[in-house]
C-alpha cells in the first residue's frame, strides 16, 4: 500500500528569484534588502520605466513588486505583460488608484479604450441611453 506522501515544509520561491521593486522610496530599499538576504533573495530598484526595461531586459528577473501610482506605471505593467508574461507580478496601488479601485470594481461603467472609433463611442452613447429609459 502507498504511504500517504510527506509533507514539506513550504518554501517560497519567490524569495530566492531576483525581484523587481518598481517606485519605492529610497527609504525603504536596504530594509527590504535586508529582508531579502537573510532568505537567499537579491532586490532591486527601479523608479522609472527606462532603468525598469533596462533591468528587465536582462531576463534575471522573475517577479515585480510595483507601486502603481502614476501613468507611467500602468505602461510598465503593460510592456511586462507583453514582453515577460511568466514575470509574477504583485501590484500595490498607490493613494490615487487605492480610492478608485474599489469604485470601478464596485460600480456599473462601460470600459472604452483610446484610440476609439465615434461609432464605437455613438454604440455605447444609445445603449446607455436605453437601458437608463
């Protein structure tokens, strides 16, 4: 008969892969290296999306920790996406999207992205205006 298997302790990865902080004060970077280096992990900084590609386009890093603040942000999250889909990626929002987060998952809104077609603004205009008749 199979003995059940043993259970391992847990160990996170992701605290031994490079990870990527992107928009933390500086304040902040050798306490979380410290916290880093006691579990075999290597932190690093960026504060911006040209020293971000830069550091990704290494291919050491295997997750980001990015404070999602600016619009500058929303772009770096989109070219990881795109470029690095097997990056984990832990997004903090920032005090801006922190109160708009909530609002947007909790109410009714019609998503549109730029560039639009005014058909496509002129569709959504006439279904609005039917559904709240």
């Amino acid at each position: 008969m199979n003995d059940p298997p043993a259970i391992l302790p847990y160990k996170p990865r992701i605290l031994k892969s490079p990870i990527l902080f992107i928009g933390y004060e500086p304040s902040l970077h050798e306490e979380i290296r410290e916290f880093l280096k006691g579990r075999d992990g290597e932190a690093h900084f960026t504060a911006n999306a040209e020293d971000t590609i830069q550091i990704m386009n290494t291919g050491k890093i295997a997750t980001v920790v990015i404070r999602l603040e600016r619009l500058e942000d929303a772009a770096i999250l989109r070219y990881i996406n795109l470029n690095y889909q097997k990056t984990r990626v832990l997004v903090m929002p920032g005090s801006p999207l922190k109160e708009a987060i909530p609002a947007l998952v909790s109410g009714h809104y019609e998503l549109m992205h730029e560039p639009f077609r005014l058909e496509e603004l002129r569709s959504l205009l006439v279904d609005q205006e039917k559904e709240y008749q």
